[in-house]
C-alpha cells in the first residue's frame, strides 16, 4: 500500500502537464468561412467516406459520393484528410475557397493503420515475415465488462479466449494460442508495453492494439518465455495531428440466465424416498410430510422454500464511465484517461440498516502517457497506470452462500420460524438469510501500478542509423481486506423443546489484514541499428533482459537473457529475418541454466513480380515461412526440481530407536532432486501467405504450422526399489499441425460502408511420447491419440431388466447394479481381451476433450448514413463435456433434471439412470454415456448507434456525438440439452456464480 500512496502523487503532475500540452494548442479567433472542395486519388477518382477536419478545432465531415466536400475555416488553417488505404494529407487553407485534394495509395499492408507491435519495434504489416495477427481497439464495442479479454475473443486469428469465471472483478478469461500442443492446455503470456503483466481488469480506452505471436521467427525472443505463444498489447500514445476528448458512458444491466432449475419441497421428497427405496433402505419421509409439502398446510414444519428465487435476483445493474484525452506536437505528445466500473451482483434480500452483503465491484483505472523528444537525438516515455479495485463480498464468502442457495435442500429448515427467529437444525446451521444479512461482508481492496519507462538516444553522431534503447518497468500491488463480522443463531422448532445453534455476536469490525503484496520488474536494454543504401535496407536489434517477480512470502521468480534479431529487405520485396534468445530461469540446475533459441523467416512479396505486376485480379501477394524454436520454462512440477528437500520431524513421524522403539527427532529426505531436469522445447514450422483481391476489397491470409513440443514432464520410470519418490522426468512429446485462415472485406457502395471479418482455425495434436505406457492395452494407451484424451467406458444404453443384467459381463462398479444402471460394454481384461468383467480394464481412450480443436469468429461494422451496427460471433467446435456432475447437481444430487430418470414407467423414454443416494459408483463413473458435444456459436458483442449530423455536431462544437445499444453474450446456440452454458458450463450450480447477458444503453461525445 505504501508504494500506492508515494507513487499516486505523481498523477497529478501527470495531468498538469497534460493540460499544459494541450494549452499550447488553442490560437486565436480568426474569420470563419465556408471551403468547399473535392478529393480524389491518384487517377483522379473521386473518394467517399474521407475523413476531413482542421487540426486543434472541433467538428469533422466526410466526403461524399462523389468526392465532395464542405468544411468551415479561416486561411491559415490546416485542413487533414485521412482514409483507410491512403497516406494522411495536410493542406493549409489559403484564399482560395475552392479546394481540390489528392491522396496517395499507401503500399498495401503498409498503411498508416497497417502497424504491427513486434518485440520493441513496430513494423509494417508488409514487411513482417512472421506469423502475427494484430487489431486495433477501434474496431471494439466500448462495452462494460470486468475482464477486457471478452470483448477480443472471436476477433484474431490463432487466439481462443475461454472464460471459466463470472463473478463481478473474479472472472477468469484463459488465453490459448493456436493448438494444444502439451498433454494440458498452457495458455499464452501477456506483454503490455513490452512489459509481462496482465491486461484483463485495464479499460478498454487504454487499449490501442493487440497483437498475438504465432511462430519461432516471433517468439524465439523471448526465450523460455515464448513456447506458449505472447499477447502483445499496447497502450494509447497522443496523437501530433490534432488534440481530443472522449467521453464514453453506459449503463445498462445483466441478467442472470442458465440457473439450476430447484425441486419444489414434494418432488424432492418424493425422489429421496424413491432413491432410497432403490439402495435398498426405507423411505423417510411418509404420506403426512408428503401431503403437507404438496399442499403447504405446514409452511413451519414442512417448509418448501425456494432459494434460487429467494436469494437470487435475475437483474443487476452495471454502469461504465470513461474520459480520455491526447495530442500534442511533434516534440511532446501525451494520452490520458479515466474510466469507472461498477459492477451489481445477483444477490438478494441482503440489505440490513449496517451493511449490504450483495457482491459487487467496483473499479477506477488512471492511466497517463507521455513522449518527450528532449533534442533531436534523445525521447524519453513514460507510460503509467493506477488502479484501485474493490470487491465486496458476503461475510462468509461468495462460494459458500452459493453452495447453500444451489444445495440446501428445499424441506430443510423455514427461512423465518413463527415467532420470527431464523430457522435451522442440527444438520443445516447456515439460514441464508443469517448468511446474507447476519455475517457480516468482506471488502478486498487492491491498489495496483504499473509503469514503465523508456529512453531512446540516437547513436548517429557515432555511426548512422544507430540508437540505444532502455525500457523498465516497475509494476506494484498491495491488497488489503476490511469489513464486518457478525454470527446468527438458528432454532430447530420443531423439537420440544426448541434447540438452537451457533452463538450470536453483534456487528464488529472485521480484523483487518495487509496482503498479496508484490513487486515485478522488466529490464530492456541495447542497441537498434537502421539502415537504408539504395534498395537494401537492414534492421539490426540486440537487447539484455532482466526479470523479477517479488513477493514477501516466497522466493523470488526471476529470468534473464539476450535476445537479437536481424531483418534485411531488398526493393521492398524480399526478406529474411534471423531472430534468437539466449535465456534462463533460476527453476533449473545451475550449469543448466540457459538455452538458446534461434529462428528464421522469409517472405516474398510476388505481386511485385513483373509477371503479376499488372494482373488485375491480385492486387497484393505475399508467401511466407518461418521455422525455428522457442521454450517453455514453465513446465509445472514442483519449484526447484533439481534440488532435494528434506522434512524436519521435531514431535512425531521421526525414526524410532531403542528397545521400546521411539520417534526421535530427525529429517527424512522428502524427494530426490533432478538434476537433468530442463525445459520444454517447441520446434514451429509456419507457411503462409497473405493475399488481396478485388482492388483491394478482399483481404485472405492463411497459414499452415506444425508444432513438436518435447521434454514435457512426464512420469518417471524408476524402480520402486529405490524407496523414494524421484518425481517427474522431461519424456514426453506431443506435435500439434493445423491450419488457420483469416478474411477481410471493405467497401463502400454509395452511402453504405460496409467491413466484414472472418477467422477460423483447424488443427489436431498427436501424442508422440508419453511414460507410464508400459502394461497398458493399446485401446488405453495415450501415444497417438490427442493431447488431453480421456479414458472413459463404452455405454450400451440403460439396464431394462434383471434378465438382461444376467445375461450381461459382471458390472463392478457398485456393490449392486438393477435395472436403470448404465449398462457397460467388455472391451478388455488384464489380458487386453474381453473377460467378462466390467472393471478399469474396459475403459477406451477416447478422442475427445474440453479444448476445441476448431474455433473461429465472425462479424461486421456497417454503417448506413447516421446509423451503424457492430457485430461480432464468436464459435468452436470439437469440444467435449462430461455432463454427468450437471444433471446430478443440486441437494442430494436432485434436481429438475432428476425427473427424468429411468423408472419403471419411464424404462423406455428415460434420458438418465435410476437415482440413488449411495452406491452410485456405476452411473457415475466416467463413460460416454455423459459425454456431449459442446460446440457452440455465441453472439459475443453487439451494438446499434446512431450518429449525429455533422452539421448539427459542428453547432455542438463536438466533432461528434453518438448514441447506441449494445449487448455482451446475448445469444448461444447450445445448452447441451440441459440449460447451461457450453463454455461456463457450472455457472449457476455448485459453488458457481450464474452466467448473465448484458444489455446496456451509451452515449459517445468526441471534442
């Protein structure tokens, strides 16, 4: 917390002189005249849709059909024009009322929007021989949500963003880049300015561009940091051309959708005398309990409470704020913004004139940018954020009062007794209602920093071309936790005399603790060399890096190394790249410390090519390849695995000795060290080209990759006689191929722009080397089969009868299997051969995981006139759920779904097993009976605005205005047939927050 407090002084130093900057902008009134005018290209062909405005004043209009224009001035004005595909053009007004404007093509992939954030430089997307995929935050609903990773996925090619979270300021997105290539999924690391740190809780106005590292010519810099793929992301840097503001404000509300669906108080009776009837024991509960939960004649005695609807609201409000700023000049440009989160929870009935127990969250981001050009050799950035989050909770946590609401059975206790006291017993203790409004709530705050620091010196005094580069970061978060206790007490009155439970205490503050607190920094420094002769130019990079992660409680994560690449290209046409890293973690052995990764790429633009110079069909094309290797140095394990521990046994477990033997004080060796042990590596191979069509209109970029990721921890294959545990051993290999593919369309067709977008990627991974191989049949062994196959057992349907059961392998998976048991196909015995048995020996690996093998997106910005629609879906396919802990969720495993079990009755529609409350080992086991297909095709993001006239704007004194709804997650082809969500598949059940839509309502004002 300390480094919040000294650091948060320099916010306001920040914004003075931001508004300083933007001070020396503003001149004097001059006379205001209308300048009409034409714009056209090199062919003297009209433009539509160009963007025009005077630098430093308000108000902005676009060129019309034809290429005309009208814009308000005085002489001395600079009048910008800018158009995607086109160099920015700048004219200063003059007499002359009459303005006609031509703007040059820019290369293609290599215009002013063509940038592309490589490792500490940006590069054109044409000279780029790598495989990357890049996006800019323009093109991103401005949408509240508590993790910013939502609003990219489905958007870039190579990149699947899986959320696993949906609790206000918990929800967890995990990023993966391209195919599994491990035994489990490793998901890609985040770089922000060229600094590792997350960009999940940052705001989406401080976004500037994503771009995501697909291939060893990209990644081999990172070293041991590069094998799971890198997200690079930048952050917004003042604009030179023109001074703005932007302000951006929504609020709007989330509503709670695939919520487990309760039994009332009888059908859950009746389906616990049931399943206990089928183990074989009496029914609980009699024909009076029965009647009375059918009836409700003895609310106090028999009660039926629905939790789900008591404690759960279906709507929270959620609201957005967010103000911007930049510009500058040539010497001092500057960015900075502020938004606000607020985030509403679905819990209800927790209001007490104390406190509030609902969850929520709550989030202020600060972040400043500055880039000072001191003299014409020497800038000097600085880009800093500050955050503060606050989370709220109840007293007794978020996952317990779930857990109650989804699993407290619905006859367990009245909520309230008569006499107005909290209901409970012996067994249920946790009243929901003494959870929410009597245990006090918990507020876990954070203070987070992040800065870095960067210096550039140009070296041309020395040698051309020549500069030093430094970049550090120091990135900070201190946590700190707060709130107020109290504890209810419950009465079981239906006993005589009434019992109660737990002893009450009043409302007292909450002991509060500091903690979670840590420290990271990121070092960069070395040389880039540039330089140009004729049609030869060289790029030439090498840095040192130093990294440290830094906590009080623990030792301190750090790596280090080198990195280098050099880039050559001839007439704009061909290249070739060498990229490599040297580098090492404190994890291995020492001597076994680093590694080196080297890489290379080549591209060949053909469409620059005398033979397709001037084809008319291709307007642009560029093949690719890259091959080389990157590493992995986070294999898993335990921390230090080259090194051996030991336990010291100070009271008991010790070594006995004597003639009455005795535990002594002593140490154990708890395992042996590894010293061989190392780090994974990935070999890539990437071919590619990318191509345009159509005069520029269709853009297609494909890939084809192969991945071979060796040294994976695997298990160890030494003897038990050595009497120790030797933990795991770098053994195994998995390759993973596949191919991905991109489009891109844009084109204006009257008063109609139209931009559609498109990615898909297809891939399969193949296990090539795994341990504990050895006595396993073939059907169970892993080689060969997809990284994270499972081992299940083949159903053959239900049991109908006990003939059938008779006549079938002997079932043993339960001490007793009757009709309604899944029935189990014998696949194999110790011998690998069919046995008669059903035992572990039967179980199939199948190819089938929770990871998709395919994803992709799709969407489109249109805009008609004043009115715009932005859209994006987002899809996978081949991947597999086991549903079996869903339909079996809730109290006593009961619920809605439980209904339609198999019964005597329902022997031939019935859609799941008999129920039971013990001995369920048979239907519950692992098998394909409960596996589903969970592909799914989601409306991630969309949004409908409606945009001022320019005319009416230029009144304002805006250079725009614009109204809008829009939705996050509003609809989803599948459920898997039982109401949940296919990638948030437990949200609503277990322990699990619900999974909610949003729908919100914004307004966006530019100055």
């Amino acid at each position: 917390m300390k480094f919040f407090n000294k650091y948060i002084l320099l916010f306001p130093l920040l914004f003075l002189s931001v508004w300083q900057a933007a001070a020396q902008q503003g001149k004097a009134d001059k006379q205001v005249i209308s300048f009409n005018g034409v714009v056209v290209d090199t062919y003297n062909k009209p433009l539509p849709g160009v963007s025009i405005f005077i630098q430093e004043k308000a108000g902005k209009v676009f060129s019309g059909t034809k290429g005309e224009f009208t814009i308000r001035g005085s002489a001395g004005d600079v009048l910008i024009l800018q158009s995607p595909g086109y160099l920015t053009a700048q004219q200063i007004l003059g007499g002359e009322l009459k303005v006609n404007i031509t703007l040059k093509a820019a290369e293609v992939d290599a215009g002013e929007e063509d940038n592309v954030t490589t490792p500490y430089a940006v590069l054109k997307k044409r000279m780029v021989s790598g495989a990357v995929s890049s996006l800019n935050s323009n093109n991103i609903p401005q949408l509240p949500t508590n993790d910013l990773r939502n609003l990219f996925s489905g958007r870039l090619s190579g990149l699947y963003q899986s959320q696993v979270g949906t609790a206000p300021g918990t929800t967890v997105t995990s990023v993966f880049m391209r195919s599994i290539n491990s035994f489990e999924a490793t998901t890609a690391r985040i770089f922000v300015d060229g600094t590792e740190r997350d960009f999940g809780d940052m705001d989406i106005s401080e976004i500037e561009s994503i771009t995501v590292l697909k291939d060893a010519s990209t990644l081999a810099w990172y070293g041991l940091r590069g094998g799971n793929g890198v997200v690079m992301v930048s952050t917004k840097k003042g604009d030179p051309l023109r001074s703005y503001i932007h302000f951006d404000a929504q609020v709007g509300f989330q509503n709670a959708v695939n919520l487990i669906r309760p039994l009332n108080a009888y059908d859950y009776a009746s389906l616990y005398n049931e399943a206990s009837l089928n183990d074989g024991a009496a029914a609980p509960f009699n024909q009076e309990a029965l009647d009375a939960y059918r009836n409700g004649t003895s609310p106090f005695r028999f009660p039926d409470n629905n939790y789900v609807s008591e404690y759960l609201k279906k709507v929270a409000p959620i609201q957005r704020y967010a103000f911007s700023m930049g510009g500058g000049k040539k010497s001092v440009r500057y960015f900075a913004s502020v938004s606000y989160l607020n985030q509403q929870g679905f819990l209800k009935n927790t209001e007490t004139p104390s406190f509030n127990s609902n969850v929520g969250f709550k989030k202020l981001n600060f972040r400043g940018n500055i880039d000072f050009e001191a003299n014409k050799y020497l800038t000097v950035s600085l880009n800093a954020g500050v955050r503060t989050e606050n989370r709220r909770s109840p007293g007794t946590g978020l996952g317990d009062v779930m857990n109650n609401i989804y699993n407290t059975p619905p006859n367990a206790y009245p909520i309230l007794n008569a006499d107005g006291t909290l209901g409970g017993t012996s067994q249920y203790t946790k009243n929901l209602t003494g959870l929410l409004q009597q245990s006090g709530y918990v507020s876990d705050q954070n203070r987070v920093l992040l800065a870095t620091l960067s210096v550039r010196q140009k070296l041309d005094f020395w040698i051309s071309g020549l500069s030093f580069n430094a970049v550090g970061s120091y990135d900070g978060v201190g946590n700190y936790i707060s709130g107020l206790t109290q504890q209810y007490t419950v009465t079981d009155q239906t006993l005589s005399p009434p019992v109660s439970y737990l002893t009450p205490s009043p409302v007292a503050y909450r002991t509060t603790t500091y903690g979670n607190n840590a420290l990271q920094n990121e070092f960069w420094a070395g040389f880039d060399y540039e330089k140009s002769i004729g049609s030869h130019s060289l790029n030439l990079s090498l840095k040192g890096q130093r990294f440290a992660d830094k906590a009080p409680e623990r030792l301190d994560y750090r790596n280090q190394g080198l990195a280098g690449r050099i880039d050559y290209n001839f007439k704009q046409k061909y290249f070739v790249g060498f990229t490599a890293g040297y580098s090492g973690s404190e994890n291995f052995a020492p001597g076994r410390r680093y590694g080196f990764f080297p890489a290379g790429s080549a591209a060949w633009i053909i469409s620059e090519e005398s033979f397709l110079k001037n084809a008319s069909a291709i307007n642009y094309l560029k093949v690719r390849a890259s091959y080389g290797t990157a590493g992995n140095g986070d294999i898993g394990g335990s921390r230090f695995p080259f090194e051996s521990f030991y336990s010291r046994n100070l009271s008991s477990g010790g070594y006995s000795f004597g003639s009455t033997p005795t535990a002594t004080n002593s140490a154990s060796e708890a395992n042996l060290g590894n010293q061989d042990i190392t780090w994974e590596t990935v070999r890539m191979l990437n071919t590619g080209f990318d191509v345009r069509l159509l005069n520029n209109s269709l853009g297609l970029s494909a890939d084809f990759f192969q991945t071979r990721r060796s040294n994976i921890l695997t298990a160890n294959v030494f003897p038990n006689i050595i009497g120790q545990e030797a933990g795991l051993v770098n053994g195994g290999i998995v390759q993973s191929r596949g191919l991905e593919a991109s489009v891109s369309y844009a084109k204006q067709l009257g008063k109609l722009k139209i931009n559609f977008n498109g990615n898909i990627l297809l891939s399969k991974s193949k296990i090539l080397a795994q341990n504990g191989q050895i006595g396993l049949p073939e059907y169970q062994r892993s080689i060969g089969h997809i990284a994270g196959a499972q081992l299940v057992f083949l159903s053959d349907g239900l049991f109908q009868s006990q003939a059938e059961i008779n006549s079938s392998p002997l079932q043993t998976l339960a001490g007793k299997v009757v009709p309604g048991d899944i029935k189990y196909k014998d696949v194999g015995g110790p011998l690998g051969i069919p046995d008669g048995i059903i035992d572990n020996n039967d179980q199939v690996r199948l190819d089938k995981t929770g990871l998709p093998n395919t994803y992709y997106g799709f969407g489109g910005n249109l805009r008609y006139g004043l009115i715009d629609l932005v859209f994006q879906f987002q899809g996978v396919f081949g991947r597999t759920l086991n549903i079996q802990g869903l339909v079996n969720s809730g109290p006593s495993s009961f619920n809605e779904l439980s209904l339609d079990r198999y019964t005597p009755q329902t022997a031939s529609s019935a859609k799941y097993p008999r129920i039971g409350i013990a001995d369920r080992g048979n239907n519950t086991a692992l098998s394909d009976f409960w596996l589903r297909s969970a592909d799914y095709l989601r409306l991630k993001s969309v949004e409908i605005g409606v945009n001022l006239p320019g005319t009416l704007t230029t009144k304002l004194g805006v250079n725009s205005a614009r109204f809008y709804i829009g939705g996050l997650n509003l609809f989803t082809t599948n459920d898997l047939g039982i109401g949940v969500d296919p990638e948030v598949n437990i949200a609503g059940r277990g322990t699990t927050y619900p999974y909610y839509k949003t729908y919100t309502l914004g307004v966006s004002v530019a100055f």
